[in-house]
C-alpha cells in the first residue's frame, strides 16, 4: 500500500513544496490506524461468534440446556417429596396429639436450623437457590421426623395398656368388605334426602359378617338403638368409644369385657338402613372423630392409601 504524500504551494517561489508530518503525527496516525484495525477485527469475530455455530459453543449451549432441564425435573420432584413429608408430618402429629393425647413436634423444632441460602453467578441462580432450599429443607425434615419416631417408640413402649385400648384396627375384616360405601363427613341423606353430617364410615358387607372390637373395652351398650337399629357401644377408656350399628347379631352383653378382635357381633340391616352394611363410629370426650385416621395396626400401608382414597371418594350413605 503507498503512502499518501502532501505538498503546500510556495507562494515565494511559485513552487509545490512537501509536508513532511511530525512525530506526533505519524505516532497518533499509526495509533489510530491500530485501534481501527481492532475495532474491525472485533466487530467481525463477534459477528461470527453469533452468526456461525461453532461446534463446541453447540456442545456447550446443548449442556446448558440439558442441565437447566434436570434442574426443573428436580425442583418438581422435591416439591412432591416435601407434599409426602408434609402428609407424613400431618399423621405423625395426628398420633401424637388425637392417640397418644401428648404434644405433637412443632413445625419450628422440624424446620429449626433451616435457612434460605443467597446463589449467585449463575445463569439460572434463583432455579439453584430454590432447589438447593428445597433440599435442605426436606433433609431437615427428615432428621425431625425420624426423632419424632423415636420419640415415639420410647412414649408407645411405656403406654401399652393405652395403646392396647385405642381403637386402631377395622371392625370388619378386609377381605369381608365389599366396598366403601360411605365415608366421614357431609353426606346426602338416603331416606331424608336432606344434607347431614356423617359421624363414621359405612363398610358394605354380607349379612351375617363377623364384626370385630377395634381396641380393648367394656360393653356398655349393646341392644336396640333407635336409628342404629342393632347397636353395641365400647367403653375403650381414655376418653375413646366406638359404635357398630345396624347388626343383625350381638353376641356380647352389657358389663363385658372384651380385647381387640374379638368377635362381638354379625353385620345386618337394621335401623335406619338402606341395605346390609356396618355402620362405625370412633368418639373422643364423646365427639365424632374421623375413623379413617385410627386404622394404623391391620392394614399395610398401600390399603391404607386405597381406603383414605374410597372413604373420601365414596358418598353413598347407606343410613
């Protein structure tokens, strides 16, 4: 490339003369010049970076993207751990409180110790930061909970007698029950029509289906009941009845003592009834309590989901 020559006109001796630049000016020139050339180069590989997909730029933005997915697919699964734990926490508090009449864990003992961590430098810092909660949060949860069983096996151990006592078995065997047919809680009335609180749970059976006590007791009633037609009433102690309505059988008498299983009557359909079925009622300090939370000793754990999804799924009252 050739260099650019200037000349000035001498005006003393009509002549064209040349300009030779100073120091200054061919350093700022060549300078100038450098900082050009950069300007250009840096336009032109940043506009490459953006517009040519370099294969390893490729391999790297696929990563990201994998890894973000794992992250999401992560932060859904401990969402539905810490729903488990909180359905867990939730029965555990309910044993301790409504079965073993003592103080439940309190959710800042289970959560002491937790706190929200601040991420920073990534990309996706507030997905980190919320996974990374999530599982401090449920291995927090975890160590409480598993004290809390401890807690409770050393409380159960020296509470046998009271355990014993405490309905906590169905009345009718799991393999006699045809179906749930009703639940506790508002129900439709089948001979009314009206809307009314259902104080127990139905268990459509056979007639003649053994019945069984659900925890040790005294008998203090069993005879005709108005609506409940056939009914037998257990004193279990410690606050705690239990009712079995509608019976076509009673084979206990008022004063007896009986054990948990032990047969005291046969399914029928007396009373106020609409067919052949059990009707149970599980009371403390004489209030209705939902049966379905005392089931804890015959059942494994899959049919205990099965009967809480029927018992709140089922809203055919049979009485």
């Amino acid at each position: 490339m050739s260099r650019k020559l200037f000349y000035k006109y001498n005006e003393f001796t009509g002549a064209f003369e040349r300009v030779y630049p100073s120091r200054i000016n061919r350093v700022w020139s060549i300078v100038k010049n450098s900082f050009e050339a950069i300007a250009i180069a840096v336009i032109l590989i940043g506009g490459l970076y953006y517009l040519i997909d370099f294969p390893k730029e490729r391999l790297l933005r696929e990563e990201n993207r994998r890894l973000k997915q794992h992250l999401d697919q992560l932060d859904d699964r401990l969402t539905e751990a810490l729903d488990v734990m909180e359905n867990i926490t939730e029965r555990d508090n309910n044993f301790y409180r409504v079965m073993m009449q003592a103080d439940p864990m309190s959710i800042n003992r289970r959560t002491s110790g937790h706190e929200r961590r601040n991420i920073t430098g990534f990309a996706d810092a507030e997905l980190v930061e919320d996974v990374t909660e999530k599982m401090d949060l449920l291995d927090r949860l975890i160590y409480s909970q598993i004290n809390s069983f401890d807690s409770l096996r050393t409380y159960a151990s020296q509470q046998k007698e009271r355990l014993a006592s405490i309905p906590s078995i169905q009345p009718i065997s799991h393999d006699d029950m045809k179906q749930m047919a009703s639940g506790y809680g508002t129900r439709v009335d089948p001979v009314y029509g009206t809307i009314k609180f259902h104080e127990g749970m139905d268990f459509a059976s056979a007639t003649g289906t053994p019945v069984y006590a659900t925890g040790d007791g005294t008998v203090t009633t069993a005879g005709w009941h108005s609506g409940y037609g056939n009914m037998i009433e257990l004193n279990h102690g410690y606050n705690y009845t239990t009712r079995y309505a509608h019976l076509s059988k009673i084979i206990v008498q008022p004063g007896q003592r009986v054990k948990r299983g032990d047969k005291i009557g046969e399914v029928g359909n007396t009373g106020k009834s609409t067919g052949s079925h059990l009707h149970y009622e599980v009371r403390y300090n004489g209030q209705p309590r939902n049966p379905v939370n005392y089931y804890f000793q015959d059942l494994t754990p899959e049919q205990y989901a099965e009967m809480v999804r029927t018992a709140e799924a089922a809203a055919h009252v049979m009485d």
